[in-house]
C-alpha cells in the first residue's frame, strides 16, 4: 500500500497558476525529485494538475522494491511518514534523514500553505495540521530508533 504512493507522488502533482505557486513547486519539489532519483534510481515525472498519470514502471519497481525491503517496525513509522506527507519521496527523505523533518513537514503542506498566505489562516485547519505535524515528527523519530537497533 505504501509503495504505491509513488505513483500518485504529491510532489508531482502541480498548479499551473498562479506563477508564484507554479515556481515554489518547482522550487521546493523539484530538488526532492532528483534525490530521489540520485538515491534509487527512480525518476518520477510532474504533473500539471490532479488527472492521475501513471509514472514509470521501472521507477515504481525501484521505489517498491525499497519499500518491501523494510521491517515491521520501520514500516510501521514509514506508514505515518508517506500517509501524513501524501508522499513516498518526503517519507524516504525523512526515513534517511535527508533533510530536517520540520523542513520535509513544511514542504508537504506548500498547497495549503500558499492558500493560507492568499486567503488567512483557518484556525481548525490548523490546528488539525500542528496535530499531523507532530505525528509526523514522531514517526521520524520512532524510524531513526528502529535503524538504530
């Protein structure tokens, strides 16, 4: 299950307005694209908008073959890192500790982000995210413990 969030990767999926949302995807995104390309060989290709595209099938196997290789315990840590992120490439990174986990958190959350900067802050909606938010952080935690056994 969590392997095929590759292929329906958040990070793949863009706006195509407005010009500011378009380059802080590419920005942000982009760069966690080609690590994960660099780290497992697997290439996933952007979107514009929601419309589902499969992506490559080699590059899924690679991202698959990852995901399988892992214990019980770190998947059960990984579950809540790809499924609160909505990305396989964040919860890798995040797993790997690739990049600060506050910094992956932020990345995942750059849609809503944007909206609250556009239209205000939705006070239960963001409360709801500082609760995700820590659940995400715990699960990186609770990753990092596992591998270190």
């Amino acid at each position: 299950m969590l392997a095929a969030y590759g292929d329906a990767d958040l990070l793949c999926y863009r706006a195509d307005t407005p010009e500011e949302l378009v380059a802080r995807q590419a920005a942000q995104w982009d760069p966690m694209l080609d690590w994960a390309e660099k780290v497992f060989n697997a290439r996933l290709q952007t979107r514009t908008g929601i419309m589902h595209i499969p992506q490559d099938a080699q590059a899924l196997a690679a991202l698959s073959d990852r995901t399988h290789a892992m214990t019980a315990f770190e998947l059960a840590a990984f579950h809540d890192l790809v499924s609160l992120s909505g990305s396989l490439v964040i919860g890798f990174a995040a797993a790997m500790q690739a990049h600060d986990t506050s910094t992956l958190w932020d990345m995942s959350r750059l849609d809503e982000i944007w909206q609250a900067e556009q239209w205000g802050k939705d006070d239960d909606a963001e409360a709801l995210s500082a609760q995700k938010r820590d659940s995400f952080l715990h699960a990186s935690r609770m990753f990092t413990l596992c591998c270190a056994s």
